[in-house]
C-alpha cells in the first residue's frame, strides 16, 4: 500500500471518542474525500467487510456509512459488482454570487420577504452536510426571494445555530450579513434538479400547483474550509436560464 492509498484510509477512521455517531462520522469523511476528488468518480469501493477491517469499525457502521451516501447520491450500487463513486457534475456556473448579486447583475432590484426565521435540532441531512452533531441547534431560514416585485424563489438555509446569535439582525442579504461577521462564504457546491410545485409554494409563488420549478441545493463553504450553509431554493423556471461556457 503506497503512501497515498495509506492517507486516503487514515483520513477515513472514526474518532470514537467524539460523541457523534460512528456511521455519520465515516459517512462526513468519506463525503469530504469524495468531493476532495480523494476518490475518484467511477472508482470502486471496498467492500463492507474491507472497510471495517481497514478502519476499525464494525460491518454495521460501514454499511449505514455507505447506506446514507447512497441516499445521497454519492454511491451508487451495482447489484453482483459492489458500490462504485457516482460520477457527478458539480459547477458553480464559474462564479459565485449571492441571490442579490446576480439579480443586480441582470439590472433587477433584489428583495427578500421572510417566511420564518427558528432554532430547531437539525436533521439527518442537516447533520451530514454541515458536520453537526445529531440533534445540534440550527437557524432554520425561510424567505421569498423578489426581483422587481416579484417571487422568483422560495428559499430555505440552514446554518450551525452559534454562527448566528440573531437572525433578526439579517436584512435583504444573508451573504452581507455573514461577510460582516467574518463568514464569508468563499467556495459552494451546487446540485440541480427538477421538482414540483407543492401546493404551499404554488400559492406563494402565483403559480399552479406542480408546475415544473428548478431545485437547487448549495452548500457553501467557508475558507477555513468549513461547510456552514445548506439552502435549498425553489425557483420559477420561465424566470430562470444558466449558461456555462465550456472550452477545450
């Protein structure tokens, strides 16, 4: 085993004595090493048993590892073959921009109207994405997003609830309110996929219910680097269009 294949498993092993479960920890690392480019897309993992005996864990831990990264998306399972890395496309559209940004960019004037602003336990997807302890208290934020008077988004973020001691003090730009607390948010990974109206977005956006509307899920990155944001953000798809250049 070269040095690297070596590094690759060190980074890998559970701390058993941090309180956070060891599955959630094996899943968060190998997520980070995955989105590392650690583990390369289409490369095969090891199996349940290799895993355990690799890392010290038992064969439940690494299959609960595995079973939420499948969930995920990041593996996938090959019925007879064994669990491979999906190859995925993440591309921040070259530039990374807040909500307000790109509508001033595009000469509109950006607002936002709140929905809801909370402290709630976080959730199983809350935990993983942001490195949290299971049940750790999170800032739940819920607001449309407006160009010119009209919804364009319905928007909801969480972050660790330490990072912000008052979320009445955010004011049209989350993005300014975390630069001003030295939160920049510096790197996003950003997913995209089709989704439907429910009825609650439906009404808030004025559309019909199950229109089609654009998902995008984006975790955002600070420069230590550490994941502090999870958005996901409904949006109208005849507002919307995303160009990517791309060169050889």
């Amino acid at each position: 085993m070269n040095s690297i294949t070596e590094d690759r498993w060190r980074d890998l092993r559970p701390d058993p004595e941090n309180d956070t479960p060891l599955y959630l920890q094996l899943a968060r690392k190998l997520s980070h090493a995955i989105h590392k480019n650690r583990w390369q897309a289409g490369e095969a993992l090891p199996s349940e048993r290799l895993l355990s005996e690799a890392l010290g864990v038992s064969r439940i831990t690494a299959r609960k590892a595995i079973a939420l990264l499948v969930e995920q998306g990041l593996i996938r399972r090959t019925q007879g073959a064994g669990s491979f890395i999906t190859p995925r496309y993440e591309d921040p559209l070259s530039r990374l921009s807040s909500f307000s940004q790109m509508l001033q960019r595009r000469g509109f004037t950006p607002a936002s109207r709140w929905l809801s602003r909370e402290v709630r336990p976080a959730n199983r997807d809350e935990v993983i994405q942001l490195g949290l302890s299971p049940g750790a208290p999170v800032i739940h934020l819920r607001r449309l997003r407006l160009a010119n008077g009209t919804v364009m988004a319905v928007e909801n973020s969480t972050f660790p609830a330490a990072l912000i001691p008052d979320p009445l003090a955010i004011g049209d730009s989350l993005y300014s309110y975390l630069d001003q607390r030295s939160l920049s948010i510096v790197r996003a990974l950003q997913h995209f996929r089709a989704a439907n109206a429910s009825p609650e977005i439906a009404r808030q956006m004025s559309i019909a219910p199950n229109d089609a509307l654009l998902l995008i899920t984006r975790v955002g990155y600070t420069a230590e680097p550490r994941a502090i944001e999870l958005t996901d953000t409904y949006c109208r798809n005849d507002y919307y269009d995303f160009v990517i250049e791309l060169t050889s």
